[in-house]
C-alpha cells in the first residue's frame, strides 16, 4: 500500500495519542514500516534516528534477533493464559529476575500492562496496606508538582504538569504538592533549590505527615516534566523523611529503570530502599507492553489472612503477565548481560558529554541537563534572561520536525528537546544523531 492511501486511511480511522488531529492530518505523518537497530524506516523508504528510543522504551535497538527468537520460541507454546488465580512460566522466571536485579527492599512482583498502571497498582497497594494496618487516617499522597506518572485518573491525580493535567482537575483526587526542585530556574544555588524544596516538604509532613500513605517521585530525574536532574542529595533526603514520618515510599522507575541514567536503576545512585517500585518502557526491550509493580514483603504480608477477611488485593487486567511479554523481557535481561549494557552506557557517558558540550554553546539553548542518556535540552529566547519562547510559537515542536526532514525523530516537552538515544547506540551513532540535533536547533532558531 502506497503511503498517499495509508495517510488517508489514517486520517478516516485513526486517532493519535497525545496528537492534534487536525495539525496532525494537514501535515504530513511520519508512517513507520521497519526498523533496524537504532533505526527506523517509514513506509517510503526513508531511515531515521530513533533518538528517543520510540518514547523511551527502547534499549537494545529494533528487530533484535534474541528477542525476536525468544518471542516465536514462547509462540511455539502458547501466548496467553490468564494469571488471575493461576501463573505461568516466563512470568515466575522474570519475577525471580526482577527481584534479583532491583534494590533490596523489593521482594515481589505484581504485574499490569504500563507505566500508568504500574502506579495505579502501587497507589492502590500502599492505600490498602495502611487499612490492613489498622491506620486508615493515612489516605492521601504527597507527590512532586510537575511530575508525571502516566495518563489513567490515579496516575493523573499524583501527576503535576499542568498542560496535561489542569483539564482533568474535577475528576481526579486531591493529593499533596512540593514544589520539585528545578535549579535552571531557581533564583539561587542548587544547593538553596534543593534546600527551599525539602523545607515545603517538611512543612507539609509537619502539618498532615500522619495522614500521608505513600510519597511518589520519579527518582533522579523528571521525565515528561522536561527532564529535570535533582540535585544530588535530594533523593536520599526524601527517603529519609519517609522513614521519619512513617510514610512509605513509592518509586516511579518508568522512564529511569533498565539503564537509561548509567545505573541499572536510579535509586542505586542514592542507595535507597523504596517500599514500592514501578517499572514499564524498557522492561520488555521496547517490544510488548508489559508493566510491574514490585512490593516490599512487608506491605505483601499486610494482604495476607483467610478469604472472609478480605485483604485479596482486588486489581488485576486480562493481559497481566502475559507470556510474550514476560518472554521479551527475559530475553532483554539477557541482553543486558550478554552486551554489558550498563557498561556500555557508562563508557560512553563522557563520550555525549562531550558531543552535548557544543550544543550548549548554541546561541539559543539555555540549559543541557542530563545524567546517563536521559538528556533535556531546553530553549530559550534570550540566553541571559532565560526569558523562555512565546508558547504559542512551538519552537521545541518546530525544531523536532526540522530534525526529522534532517533524519533524526525525537519530541519535544514544550522547549524542552529530548534526547534519549537507544542504549546499544555506538560512537558514531551518538555523534550522528547529536549533530543533527544541533544543525536543527541551529537552524530553526536561527543562530
Ligand atoms: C512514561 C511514564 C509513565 C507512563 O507509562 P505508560 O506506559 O505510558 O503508561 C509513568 N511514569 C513515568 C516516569 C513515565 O516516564
């Protein structure tokens, strides 16, 4: 089929996440068709860089023969069969990974389909935990204004990014705000950013630590938010107030889990224990949408009791633990052994730094932020004043669609331009992709 009759079909029946149809069906949309390695190809033949891992998910690059292998093996048995009340194979195996890969506190695995309901799941557990408990005055969650956790309603309430989230306000539930610490625009140190965000939320376990369930953060760095490093410290500071209200604490690993900040996981850069972990994106290697949720065995133990009591916990979806994808995933777990991935990317850390230090000297790039390959490139107007773009003028959109006619596909978060480049990227691909990234940056803002 010919991309003119593939677009028009598009236009007829399909309707895009995150994506104003109507900008949408008057531009002309990309159509993917293949990929290979960090790759991709559309329906026309034309290669891009996939320089933001299709949204984060992927590591290894596309069409990976180990993965591809491991899923038509799995095939060979069976796709699916439910895990309500019964389990499977590849399911069990990649709990036992996941538990021995993750940071000690986290001792079972609770499986759904995405990030969203990764922390559905985590929200709903520390709920009821507090209930079993006998507490059930802790019902409310304090989360990080201009977080983002996924786009169902519970995932939305703890969620803090106004442009996704202000429209949703009458439905979702009240939760607890500090303001997250974002040192670019901060009048100060990072050190005094850091320090005024701990104090708001000291302030606010002060007043109702007792009635907090849970605190939620993404840890290390903000994803959707624009890709915003805490300053160091910050999260171990979070933890320890967690342990000194009593409050428990949920990890949101969606976006920073399996590598993407040169750890396997971003609380290993602090050492902290959190008491509940959600993973998506990387989990299956970029292939099946399969989520987890992993539980302390202590919030585990608070559901057991006889089935008269009533502490099953009641959530579960028709695909949770599906074999496919518990299959990818242990194929991409073998992956990251076989090709050292978290040595790869930490070998290469100074190699982008590197590359990324001359697209910080652009005339209208403000601020690079990055740890690992999680990297945020925020524009602005005026370099001194930091005075940001008219919204209006969607210069981080312009400048993503200008790198995508240059050969390199990313989006951007308002003026931020992410840059998230398949963990497997070598050198050259590295550089390639970041020398597209500045000529279009260049270019469009005309500098
Ligand atoms: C992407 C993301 C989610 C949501 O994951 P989906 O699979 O898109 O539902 C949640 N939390 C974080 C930190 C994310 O980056």
């Amino acid at each position: 089929m010919t991309y003119e009759e593939l677009l028009e079909k598009n236009r007829q029946y399909l309707w895009n996440p995150f994506t104003q149809m109507k900008e949408y069906c008057e531009d002309e949309p990309l159509i993917i068709e293949r990929g290979e390695g960090v790759k991709l190809i559309d329906v026309k033949g034309k290669e891009y860089y996939d320089g933001n891992a299709s949204v984060w998910v992927n590591p290894h690059g596309h069409n990976r023969e180990e993965i591809n292998q491991a899923i038509m093996e799995q095939l060979e048995k069976i796709a699916h069969s439910t895990l309500l009340g019964s389990a499977n194979v590849p399911a069990i195996l990649l709990a036992e990974r996941l538990v021995a890969i993750t940071p000690e506190s986290l001792q079972k695995v609770f499986y759904s389909d995405s990030g969203a309901t990764s922390v559905e799941v985590a929200l709903k557990m520390a709920y009821l935990y507090w209930q079993h408990r006998g507490q059930s005055e802790r019902q409310r969650f304090l989360s990080m204004g201009n977080a983002y956790h996924g786009d169902t309603v519970g995932a939305v309430s703890v969620g803090g990014i106004d442009r996704f989230h202000s429209a949703f306000r009458q439905l979702i539930f009240p939760v607890e705000r500090v303001t997250y610490p974002y040192p670019y625009r901060f009048q100060g140190t990072e050190q005094e950013c850091m320090e005024a965000s701990l104090k708001e939320l000291r302030t606010v376990l002060d007043e109702k630590g007792s009635e907090i369930a849970a605190i939620v953060v993404e840890p290390m760095v903000q994803g959707a938010g624009g890709l915003i490093v805490m300053p160091s410290g910050y999260l171990k500071e979070v933890e320890g107030l967690c342990r000194a209200y009593g409050t428990l604490l949920i990890v949101d690993e969606v976006a920073t889990g399996f590598g993407r900040t040169g750890k396997m996981f971003a609380c290993e850069h602090e050492g902290i224990e959190p008491d509940l972990l959600c993973l998506g994106k990387k989990l299956t290697g970029g292939y099946l949408p399969v989520a987890a949720t992993l539980a302390s065995n202590e919030i585990y133990d608070a559901f057991l009791g006889n089935h008269a009591e009533g502490k099953t916990f009641f959530h579960g979806h028709s695909y949770t633990g599906n074999q496919l994808g518990c299959a990818a995933a242990l194929a991409s777990l073998d992956l990251y052994e076989k090709e050292n991935r978290i040595g790869h990317v930490q070998a290469l850390d100074a190699w982008l730094g590197q590359l990324l230090s001359e697209t910080a000297q652009l005339p209208h790039v403000g601020e690079v932020r990055r740890l690992g390959w999680m990297v945020g490139i925020e524009l602005v107007q005026d370099r001194e004043t930091k005075e940001s773009y008219p919204w209006k003028e969607a210069m981080g959109a312009k400048v993503c669609r200008y790198a995508r006619e240059l050969g390199m596909l990313t989006r951007p978060l308002g003026d931020v331009i992410t840059f998230l480049p398949p963990l497997v990227s070598s050198k050259e691909e590295l550089q390639a992709m970041v020398s597209i990234l500045n000529q279009a940056i260049r270019e469009v803002t005309g500098s």
